[in-house]
C-alpha cells in the first residue's frame, strides 16, 4: 500500500485544512513587520490616573510580563504605565493608527498627554483584552511634527496577571489588512470554529440520548466537547460573562480534562483493554493539576508545571493507545492517532508562545480553538462512520428481507392459486361423479329397461335399434364426463370396451394398433366429448357407406412443425369415394371438421374408389403454442 493509502480522503481533507490554516498564519505573520513596531519601552508601575515623574525603567517589547513585579505587589492590583517615543517621519504619510494586541487585560491610550482610545467603560468593567487585536485611528491634529509620546496605562482585573505585547504605528491602510487577518483568526475564526464544536456536541448529545444512552462512547464525546467550547470561549468574548478571575479560573480548569475525556472517548470507542483504570488515572491526574494550578494562582506564580504535565500526559495516553490491542477498522486507528498527536502538537506550540515563556510566536495566535474543531469532527466523522456503516447494514438486511417476503409472497400467492385450483377440480369431479351417477343410474337404467322391453316385447327392429343407439350414446357422454386425466389412451381403451362387441356384430373385423402417447393435459370432458363424438361419426360412417370388413385403429405421438401431439386415425378397407372440393366438404365431414377446429385439433380425410377411407385426427399436446 502506498503512503497516500493511509491516508483517505476525509484526513487529507483535515491536513490540507490544516496546511491552509498554517500557511494563512504564516502569511500574516510575514506582515507583521509592517509600520513601527515598538521593540523596546520605557515602563513604570503606578496606581496613579497621570504618569509617575520617576520610576521609569527600559523593558523590551513585546509580551512584557509583569509577573514579578505583580508578586511584590501581590496584595495589590498593580498598573503599569508604558511610554514609547516615536518620530512623525517614521510614520509615512497619514492617516496614522496605533495597532496593539496581546495586552492584558485593561489599558487607555494617550498620544502627547491626548486620551485616544480605551478597552474599558469603568473600573467594574470585566473587559477581556488578552487576545483581541485593535486598531486606534489617530487623530491628525494630536500628532506633531518631530518627537511624539505614545503612553500605555495597563491595568488588569486579575490579580498578578499584567501583560504588554505587540505595539506598533503606522498608516492607518497599512495596519488595517494586519488587524483583518489577526481578528479573524484570533477572534471570529476561533468563535466559529468554538460554535461548531457546540453543534457537534449538540447532535452526539441527542444521538446518545435516541440511542437509550446504551453507546457509552457518545457520551464520552459530548462530554469532551463541552469541556473544549468552555475551554475556547475565552479566545472570543470581550468580556466575561461573570467575575472574570472564576471564568478566566474555569476556562484554564478545562484543559486539565481534555486528556481524559478524548482517551475515555477512543477508548470506549475501540474497547481497549483496561481502560477503565487508565480512566481512572487521567481524572485523577486532571483533578490534581486542577487543583494545583488554582493553588499556584491564588499564590501568585504560574502554573507552567501543571501546562507540563498536560502535554505528557498526552504524550502517554497516545502511547498507551498506540500499543493497546484495538478492535475496529484500522483507518479510524490511523485518523484518531494522528488527530491526538496534532492535538499534542498544538499543546506545544501554544505553550510555547505564552507571555511568560515566549520560546516562539509561531503561528501569531493560538491554535487551540481550531484544534479543537478538528479533535471533535475527527471523532464526530469516525462515530458517523460507523452509523453510516450500520445503517447500509441495517438496509442490506432490509432489502434481503424485502426479497424474501417478496418470495414467500409469490410462494403464498402460487400456493393459493393452486390450492383454489385444486378446490376447483375437486367440484368439478365431484359434480361430474354425481352426473355420471345420475345419468347411469337414472336415465341410463331407464333407457336400458326400455331397450330390455322393446325387445321382449318384439317391437320393431327401427324401435329397437333406436333405442340401442341412444344407450350408446349415452355411454359415450359418460366416458366423456371421465376423462382420465388427458389419457387419450384410456379414453380410446374405454371407447373399445363399449364398441368392440357391436362392431361384431355388424360384422366388422376391429384392430387396433396404438403406440405410447402422452398425455393431452387439454383433453377435459367439454373437448374429450367432441373427440369421442368425432370419433363416433367417423365409425358411423363406415357403417353405413363403406361396406367395409375391416375397420383399424391406430394411435400414435407425431410431431408437425416442431409441435408434439398424438396421430389418431380412422381407417377401413371398403369402396371408398371421390372427394368433391377440399376436405369437410360433405355435411359428415364438415361436421367432423368443425369439431376439430373447436378442440384445436386438426382434421384430414384421405379416400379413393376401391381404396377405402382414413379419417385421422392430430392432437397437439399444448395448444397455447402458435
């Protein structure tokens, strides 16, 4: 697999993000040598509303910290006042704006003992000005021409928490491009990004809760992101919501529990062995630093130990999950491993850049509020991604589902179409029992006792062969009413049995010359009675016209035109006779004709002088076929 394989295409789309983000950074920060920027000031600390006359000392600039200062004082809130001096022909042709960004927290501008600007309405304002970039347009008729005095009175509504950072002044259309870009991604950029950490929360928070909360990990998720939108809020607001040392307390409080909670997430996620214990000691560590960071505070120092002990508990937790036998896909293992170790990444260089270490300035602001949009849509798109899984699950099972009820459907429907089928057939056999009972019982015995009669009785020969030939008749339409099944065997077999004895006795020699046929599934009662009748008229026939001795039989299969059926044909051995026009054209032989056309059959007589007669009669074995 190659390099890019390990990484598909919703973590590129994060690193390139992630890329964009960096070299935007890299961009702005390139423009911050723009104008005159302050690099060393004169500093003075004084709770006095006018300048202090003495007292002043050279600091460098930026990100002056006044920690140690502030622990002298430490029983007081201290206020510094900061003085630069600067040429008007440093400037450029105005309009002139003075840009500021990392003082913290409270400060009032004054260009040549002139107030131009102040973050602040009043002593109980609860400004928070760490992280906000301004811009002061400056007023042309405070400068001068020469030497001006720009001063700074810089005071905090933190006890020990004073810083000075950037200052520079240039023409206003120079300074506005570097306050666009430091206020987007210091400030608008980082509420967005904290807003969207909301919503992700929002949306696993009613996830967990619509699944019963019975998936532990959302929970995990929706815990972790409230810790970071609390965490983050204090890169955005301009002033605090409450008394700023508890929220500036409770949003440095959260960093302490982001490691916990992101390892609990990943290792619910992935079921990692152990990991309650390990649970167990990331809060306790979270708790401790907690703890001490508040205590370190509250005396006055910084907590850079417990900053320390963030980052490597961190580092172990990543190490703890990277050997930790994990259950799942292994691309989820790759993004979360290389979203935690970004993380870590970003822990450093915003340490890094902190007034009271300032190893680097890195980016130009920090990246927490960002990383944190990407930890939670790493492990948002991951949980997404297993839903998204269990879902095209859930549908495959569906459609297969939805094909079996289908088919059970179609078996059901086929069963109870053959079922009513079968209902049907068993009516009409037992109904055509109760004829062929009724007719033999009734007008058969009838007929039968008046043949019996007749001849007892010696009426006359036309009587009596009437009444014969009605018996017979009668019998036929009861073989008809059976007609086994489309057997035209059997159905022929029958026909011998009745026939044979009266053929005798007209003095007819019978032979019979049939073959193994298949069954005519067609071959009901309604089209077995016009067969039998067909079959009787040919008979009839050659009684009565052919003077013939012999009289033959035959049944056999023949196929016609790629059609299998049955060959039955009729011949004897008497005068024969000349045909006048086609075949049918006699009123016997329409007659037999049409029968034939009725059942689908196809009929043919063949017949010469001296040479006899042959009727046959082909029967397809499906007549739906063309």
């Amino acid at each position: 697999m190659t390099i890019a394989g390990w990484f598909p295409w919703p973590l590129r789309l994060w690193l390139g993000c992630l890329l964009a983000l960096t070299l935007g950074a890299a961009v702005a920060s390139a423009r911050a040598g723009d104008g005159l920027v302050v690099r060393e000031a004169e500093f003075a600390v004084s709770e006095s509303d006018t300048p202090p006359a003495s007292g002043w000392t050279r600091r460098p600039l930026p990100q002056l910290s006044l920690e140690e200062e502030a622990r002298a004082r430490k029983h007081h809130r201290i206020t510094v006042w900061v003085r630069a001096r600067f040429d008007m022909d440093q400037l450029g042709s105005g309009p002139h704006a003075l840009y500021t960004e990392d003082i913290a927290e409270r400060y009032v501008a004054y260009l040549n003992g002139v107030e131009v600007y102040r973050t602040y309405a009043g002593k109980d304002d609860r400004v928070i000005g760490w992280n906000r970039p301004v811009l002061v347009p400056l007023p042309a008729q405070a400068l001068r021409a020469g030497p001006n005095e720009l001063l700074l009175r810089v005071d905090s509504a933190l006890d020990w928490f004073l810083v000075v950072g950037d200052i520079r002044l240039a023409p206003l259309a120079e300074l506005r491009p570097l306050h666009a870009r430091q206020t987007l991604w210091r400030v608008k950029g980082a509420e967005i990004a904290n807003y969207i950490v909301l919503a992700l929360t929002a949306v696993t928070f009613l996830l967990w809760l619509s699944r019963r909360r019975q998936e532990p990990e959302l929970a995990w998720l929706a815990a972790l992101g409230i810790a970071y939108f609390i965490r983050g809020t204090v890169f955005f607001f301009e002033r605090a919501p409450f008394d700023p040392l508890l929220f500036g307390l409770l949003s440095q409080t959260m960093i302490f529990f982001l490691t916990p909670l992101g390892f609990g997430f990943v290792g619910e996620y992935f079921k990692v062995p152990h990991r309650e214990r390990w649970n167990v000691l990331w809060f306790a560590l979270g708790a401790a630093n907690a703890i001490a960071s508040v205590v370190l505070t509250a005396l006055g120092h910084e907590g850079r130990i417990c900053t320390a002990i963030v980052l490597a508990t961190g580092a172990v937790s990543i190490g703890v999950l990277v050997r930790a036998p994990w259950r799942g896909d292994a691309f989820a293992r790759v993004l979360l491993l290389t979203i935690m170790a970004a993380t870590l990444a970003v822990g450093v260089h915003d340490l890094g850049r902190q007034d009271h270490l300032l190893w680097w300035d890195g980016a130009g602001f920090y990246l927490q509020p960002y990383n944190a949009f990407a930890i939670l849509a790493a492990f948002f798109f991951v949980v997404g991604r297993r839903f998204v899984s269990a879902v095209r699950t859930v549908e495959s099972l569906n459609a297969s589902l939805e094909g079996r009820i289908a088919a059970a459907r179609a078996d059901l429907a086929a069963s109870e179409a053959a079922r009513r089928r079968l209902e049907v057939e068993r009516a009409l056999e037992s109904e055509r029992e109760r004829l062929m009972r009724e007719v033999h019982d009734g007008i058969g015995s009838s007929l039968v006792t008046a043949l019996a009669v007749a001849r007892k009785q010696k009426h006359p020969a036309e009587t009596i062969d009437l009444l014969r030939r009605a018996v017979a008749d009668l019998k036929l339409t009861v073989d008809s009413l059976d007609p086994l099944g489309g057997d035209i065997l059997a159905l022929l077999g029958n026909l011998r049995h009745r026939w044979e004895p009266d053929l005798g006795r007209a003095g007819l020699v019978v032979r019979w010359d049939v073959g193994d046929c298949p069954s005519i599934g067609w071959l009901d009662s309604a089209n077995a009675l016009q067969f039998l009748r067909l079959v009787q008229e040919a008979v009839a026939n050659a009684l009565a016209h052919s003077a013939a001795k012999v009289l033959v039989f035959a049944c056999a299969p023949e196929t016609r035109e790629g059609r299998p059926g049955v060959r039955v044909a009729i011949t004897d051995n008497g005068r024969g006779f000349v045909r006048d026009g086609e075949p049918g054209s006699g009123k016997g032989l329409r007659t037999m004709a049409a029968r034939a056309e009725t059942i689908g059959a196809v009929f043919a007589c063949a017949s010469a002088p001296g040479r006899g007669t042959t009727v046959e009669v082909w029967l397809p074995v499906d007549r739906r076929r063309a």
